[in-house]
C-alpha cells in the first residue's frame, strides 16, 4: 500500500447517495447495497478472510472511515498505517430454511453501516439444507454504497478471488493500480462553465415535481425486497438484442408503475427517474471504489405507458439528445462540485426536491455477471444479484442483471411504500411482456 496517499475524496455520485430531502431527513434509513453470489458449496471463511488482508496489503479502502474534517471540508475516506486497518468482519450464518435467505439479506440491507466508526464492507456466508428444496450456499457482500457502485463490488470480489486463486499473487502484478479514478486534469474554469450549463438544464427538468409512491405515506425505513429468476424464451440474435435493450425494459417497468399509479388514483404528472451511466471505458474493470456514475434524466408521463413500443423509442431518443448535447458529462462535472456542500444543500439544484420528492422511481439494468467469476473461492456461481437499499424518495426501484442464463429481476422498496403484492404484481407485468419463465 502507498506510505502517502490515505485520502480518497468522495466522488459527486457519492455525495448524491447521502443527499437527504427534508421532508425524509427524520427516518432513519440504511445506505447498504449487497452483493449475493450463490454457489454450489460452501465458500471457506478462511480463505475469504486471508483474501482481504492480502488485498489490504496494498488497498486501505475496505478498511478506511469516513471524515469530514470541518463542516464545510471535503467528505473522504481516510485511512491509517497498514497496521492499524481492521479487517472487515466474515461472519458464516446457518439458514434452516430456503426463505430464510430472504429475511438475513432483508436484515443485511437494515443493518445500517456507521462509516465513521466502522469499515464500510461485511461479508456474510449462508449456508443452509433446508428440508424442502436445494441446498444453499450464498457469499454476500454487504457495503455502505458511497463506497463503490455495483461493478465496484465485482470488481472488488474478482481482486480477492484472484488472490485466493493464486495464493498472494496479485492479478495487477508488481504495478498495483491505484483503484480508484484519475482525476480530473480540467482547469476549474472549464469545470465551472460545465456544471453551470448542467445547471441551467436541471431547472427546466420537472415544470411539475414529481410523484413518488412514497406519496401519502408514512414509510417505516426499513428496507424490503424481492427477487425471482427466470429464463428467457429462446430468440434470434436481434430479438434477443432488443429485449435486453435499458430503453425497452425501462417502458416495460414503466407500465409496471402506470398500473400502480392508476390503482392509487395518483396524477398523471410526468415520471421523473435518474438513469445511471457507466463512466468506466467500455471493455475495462476500470476502477473499484467511488460510485464511477453519471446520469441521464428520464421522463415520461404515466399515460404514455399504454404504448410500450412508443415509449422506448421515446426513451431511445431522450438518451440520444442527452449524449449529443453533453448533458450526461455535465451533470458528472457538476456533481463533483457537492463535495464542499453540506448535505442539507446538496439537492439545491434540483428546484422541484422542494416539495419533499426527489423522483419517481429508480431503475437500473447492471448488465451481465462477469464471465471472469464464473468461480470464486473455488466455488461454482450458480446465481449472482445485487440488492441496494432504495433512497427515501423515491422509495421503490426495479433492477436487472443476468448471471449465465438466468434473467434476475430485483423489486427494492421500503416498507409501507408498496406492499408485497404491489412489488409481485411489478414483477409479474415485466415478466409476461418479456415472456420469461421462472426458475427455482
């Protein structure tokens, strides 16, 4: 590990996770996101353990705290000699039933992390032979999001897989990299000019705030979800691009959510959703801490959704424009500039956050497991899926991913915001219309 460099600032889409609006600032809620990936034995606690120090050896972050050293200082990980970082816990839990999964990963994702006072990352493994059913073996990942985003997490898992594999041999060789982003090299002059034309366009983004199903209600903050897996039905090469495309299953969630804000007798007020874009080059691990996101705005109205072919191309073009006119590399630039902010300030360029709402829902497609850790810890994958905590509000998200041929479908909320069968019913509208079937 480097002897100087024992501060890593954190990143504007960071900064954007511990935003609170007001009106939510008194419930406690969790940052956590998790990491499952389900093998096909028990993972050893041991070489899990040995894993993370060796990676500590040269990577203080899993192990750093969160500082802020006036009020007005930069956010940042800190970090201090390699002797006195505190490995992250390995905790080994036995589960007596299938389900039971569910609840340890619902309590994973409550189990709020202090990042001042402990490490931002815990690892739990799951093992259970339930009476009924297959046997389960799950390693999760369990971390304070401002941390790292979800390729992050991969990545961060492919490092210590690497090092188990080879025992101690670093994948990066005698150059570690320094896993976390370069820095931006623009003068703060161009930065500023950039933020400010981000800036201008969030203004004219929401005329009308936006409506979340967290409208109404009295949320607990307590972190729910549920996850099913299927397989898709098999389709030529360019069926089979086009079902996978964000835009189009971005319109078939949409009419998930149309149908619930029908059912609350809710406005048809445009829906407003951050979209999130990768910043790593295409075909690069590219950096493992800092949430490497930028974003691009959605927005469509609830009524729209009754043409689900209409409404992804719209998205389609909204996307289009928004990389034409730079808007996506602009709300980047300016989201850096929220490290000096306090956090009660940090939504002030959003002028519709006023009225307590921030957006309507979250949606993410993280894309395919990495064929890199098609084994990890001398494991076989059998399913791997990630599970954030949902920011209050919107207070619900709907996540894909794929890991081999397994399509996962993930509904995040926070309690009283949807119901059980709310969330089922979301699932069940994206799952016809793509025409998948369940697996176990």
């Amino acid at each position: 590990m480097s002897k100087t460099v024992r501060r890593l600032p954190l990143r504007g889409a960071d900064l954007v996770q511990l935003a609170t609006p007001p009106r939510w600032a008194s419930i406690a809620r969790s940052h956590n996101t998790c990491l499952v990936v389900e093998c096909d034995g028990a993972v050893d606690a041991a070489r899990v353990g040995l894993a993370l120090d060796r990676f500590l050896d040269v990577c203080p972050w899993p192990a750093a705290r969160l500082r802020r050293p006036f009020p007005w200082g930069a956010l940042h990980w800190a970090a201090g000699r390699r002797e006195e970082l505190v490995r992250p816990p390995v905790e080994r839990l036995s589960i007596a039933a299938r389900d039971e999964i569910d609840r340890r990963l619902a309590a994973e994702l409550d189990a709020g992390i202090d990042p001042a006072r402990e490490a931002p990352l815990r690892i739990s493994l799951m093992d259970g032979e339930p009476a009924s059913g297959p046997v389960t073996h799950a390693l999760v990942l369990t971390w304070f999001h401002p941390l790292m985003d979800a390729r992050g997490g991969e990545n961060l898992l492919a490092h210590l897989d690497h090092l188990d594999r080879y025992a101690g041999e670093a994948p990066w060789g005698d150059a570690p990299p320094a896993f976390v982003p370069e820095a931006d090299t623009r003068s703060l002059r161009q930065r500023g000019k950039i933020a400010g034309a981000s800036r201008a366009y969030m203004g004219t983004l929401a005329p009308l705030p936006p409506i979340s199903p967290a409208a109404m209600r009295q949320p607990t903050g307590r972190a729910r979800f549920r996850r099913e897996s299927f397989v898709a039905p098999p389709l030529d090469a360019d069926a089979r691009r086009a079902a996978r495309e964000m835009s189009w299953r971005l319109a078939l969630v949409g009419k998930a959510m149309a149908e619930l804000w029908r059912e609350r007798d809710l406005p048809d007020v445009p829906f407003l959703l951050p979209i999130s874009v990768d910043l790593r080059r295409k075909g690069e691990a590219g950096a493992t801490f800092g949430n490497m996101l930028a974003f691009h705005f959605a927005r469509f109205k609830p009524s729209d959704a009754h043409d689900v072919h209409g409404l992804a191309a719209a998205l389609r073009r909204q996307m289009a424009d928004a990389v034409r006119r730079g808007q996506i590399e602009a709300n980047a630039v300016a989201m850096e500039f929220l490290r000096y902010c306090p956090r009660g300030q940090m939504l002030r360029a959003l002028p519709w956050t006023k009225t307590g709402e921030l957006f309507s829902f979250n949606f993410a497609d993280l894309g395919e497991w990495p064929p890199a850790l098609a084994r990890c810890f001398g494991r076989h994958v059998v399913n791997a899926y990630h599970i954030p905590v949902v920011p209050l509000p919107p207070g619900i998200g709907v996540f894909f991913n794929r890991c081999g041929r397994r399509e996962n479908l993930i509904v995040s909320w926070m309690e009283d915001v949807v119901s059980e069968d709310e969330a089922a019913r979301i699932i069940e509208v994206i799952r016809d219309a793509l025409g998948w079937v369940r697996t176990p």
